[in-house]
C-alpha cells in the first residue's frame, strides 16, 4: 500500500507538536483529549514507551484555557533523587551545599499554567506527600524557607509501570495515586492502530525531507507493507528511527529499506506466528479488559471501549473462555467517570498509606 497524504489534527495553529491519525483507537484518544482540555482536572496518561505519552500532555495544554501559560514538562525518572525536590519547588540560598542562590522551581515556573510530569511512577516515595499537598492545597514551600507560596497550577501525568501494582506493593502512594487518576487516558501501542502506519511514515518522511532540504522520497508497496506488518515493540518512535535511517541510506526519490533493517523486521515478526481470529479476537478482549480492570459496563468499560453491548461481550468472553468464573460477579460493575484502567480491583487489594490523608 503506498503513502496517502498526510492526514493530521492540528492541536493549535500556533502549536509546535501534532498528533497524528485517522483509527477507531487514535480518535477515541483525541475525544478524550478534548473533552478533558476544557477542564483543570488532573490527568493521568498510561501507555508503552514511544507511544507519544508527551505529545497527548501538550495537546491537554494547547487545548485548554491555559496554552496562553508556560508548559513545563519534569522528568521523575531523569532527576536524582535528592535534588529533584529542589528541582520541582526551588530552594533558598543556603537550604544546602551549594546552594549559593535562591532558586525558582518547576512548579512556580508553571504558576497559570501546565505542569507535565512525566514518569510519575519513578517519583521518589519519600517526596509523594509533598507532591500530594500541592495537588491538594496548590500550595508549597521552598527547601530551606518557611514561607508558602501559592500556585495556580494543572498536573498531567504520564507513566509505562503499572501503578495499581505499585500501590499494592506500597511502593505508591494510595492517595496520590487517587488525586492523580482523576482522568486517565491509556494510549493504544502501535500495533493496535497499524491503519496509522502509512499516515505516520508520510508524515516523517515530509518532516526528513524538510531537515535535509531534499524534495522527498516515494514510498515503495513493498517497504509500506513490511512496516504494516511489523508489531512495532518499540511503537512510534522506533518506526521514526527505521525511517530516518531508510532515509540516509536512499539515494535515489525511492525510500527503500536496507537488507539489514529489511532482516531485523522479518527476524522480530517471525517470534509472532499468525493467529487464528479466534486467538487474535481473545487476545484483543483480553488487553481491552485489562486495561480496564475487568470493568464491563459503563462508559469507560470493556464494553464501550470495545464497541459492543455488554451482553454481547459477555457471551463472547464465554464462548472464548475468557476467566469464565470472573464474569458472574464483573459482568454488573460499571465503569463511571472516576473508574478507569489505573484504579486498584477492590479497595481490600489496595494498602492504606501510613501518612496522609488518603481519599
């Protein structure tokens, strides 16, 4: 299948970044984009890496009331430990060691704005309390200093760990887990939306061509359908490193994979054998449920997510064998506005946090 031309949402005339797409699963993300821009409520991005966790938190913000306000993005997992505190609410001059000025922190920095704080699930636990009374009272104070200091302030948040998991592991904060997930969107891999691939590849060789100041490159039927076919493990981003590399190694208006990238794709797809559809359909149901935590009806249940009546769902998990004994005491629960893919099975499996207030 050839390239078509490039099918892109615009967050913002004035926006640096696109998210890009025409499936059933990147327009359900987009809705839900949008229907959470108009609000201040937090949110909670879950996805694999590479699957553009950092493009949905800016699209929130250039969506939002706040895009006239800075978006300052932290990474937990990138910042050591003793200074990311430092790091997110400043210190004052001799708060420690070095500390040879006073310094404004990120959250300050963000004050009308958006606060994007990605890897969520690398934040050090002696710092989640802290973290949770900003999200609580919008108030702090620097290191080192007794004066508080009030912000106006809206937390995304993103993740690849399994939270719900770190809860019961008393690794995560309960509470902080609940002030976080107010809205949760689960990003959908790569391998889920393959209908995108052509649009993705089109758009990265369009952005190549402008960097090199080439013309551009025509993307061969054969080399469009080896990256349909691949399942992507690395997503988004490494289907941009494929074709970057594609790119400088084709001289001609052709993009061509070389042999070694051609090799490396059809090597990683051969450890994936062709299902039958009653596999492919039992593993499609499996992750929808999953993501949800068994949650069937309700808006934000398998079954919506799925497309299918709740009914109709439950006679195929049957007929699948899908964790048969689950679907007498799951098929009536509902997935309201607060449930969703990070919230804990049962309050029991979730451990109370010994400090705190927990919601």
């Amino acid at each position: 299948m050839a390239a078509t031309a490039i099918t892109c949402i615009p967050l913002e005339k004035t926006s640096k970044g696109e998210m890009i797409g025409s499936s059933q699963a990147f327009r359900c993300v987009w809705n839900l984009v949008q229907m959470v821009a108009r609000t201040d409520s937090a949110v909670l991005i879950h996805g694999e890496t590479g699957t553009g966790k950092e493009l949905v938190a800016k699209a929130i913000h250039e969506e939002s009331s706040r895009k006239r306000g800075p978006y300052v993005r932290v990474n937990c997992a990138a910042i050591p430990a003793g200074l990311l505190e430092s790091e997110l609410f400043g210190h004052e001059r001799g708060a420690f060691t070095g500390a040879l000025a006073q310094t404004t922190g990120r959250f300050q920095l963000a004050h009308t704005g958006t606060l994007f704080l990605d890897e969520i699930g690398d934040l050090p636990f002696e710092l989640q309390p802290k973290l949770l009374r900003v999200l609580q009272e919008q108030e702090f104070e620097r290191l080192g200093s007794t004066r508080t200091t009030r912000v106006d302030v809206r937390i995304v948040a993103a993740t690849n760990q399994d939270l719900p998991q770190m809860v019961r592991e008393r690794r995560f904060r309960v509470d902080l887990f609940y002030r976080l997930n107010v809205f949760p969107i689960d990003l959908p891999p790569l391998r889920a939306r393959a209908e995108d691939i052509p649009l993705l590849v089109d758009h990265f060789v369009r952005k190549l061509a402008l960097r090199m100041n080439r013309e551009g490159w025509q993307v061969a039927k054969e080399v469009m359908e080896i990256l349909r076919q691949h399942d992507w493990p690395g997503n988004i981003r490494e289907l941009q490193n494929v074709i970057e590399r594609a790119v400088i190694m084709s001289p001609g208006t052709e993009l061509r994979l070389p042999p070694t990238e051609r090799q490396l794709l059809a090597t990683s797809d051969a450890h994936h054998p062709v299902r039958t559809l009653m596999e492919a359909e039992r593993a499609h149901i499996l992750e929808a449920l999953r993501q949800v935590n068994w949650v069937i009806a309700g808006r934000n249940g398998a079954a919506s997510r799925l497309g299918l009546p709740r009914t109709t769902l439950i006679y195929r998990m049957r007929k699948l064998g899908i964790k048969a004994e689950k679907i007498q005491t799951m098929e009536n629960a509902v997935a309201g506005p607060d449930r969703g893919p990070f919230v804990p099975q049962s309050a029991s499996s979730a451990p109370s946090a010994n400090t705190g207030s927990e919601l």
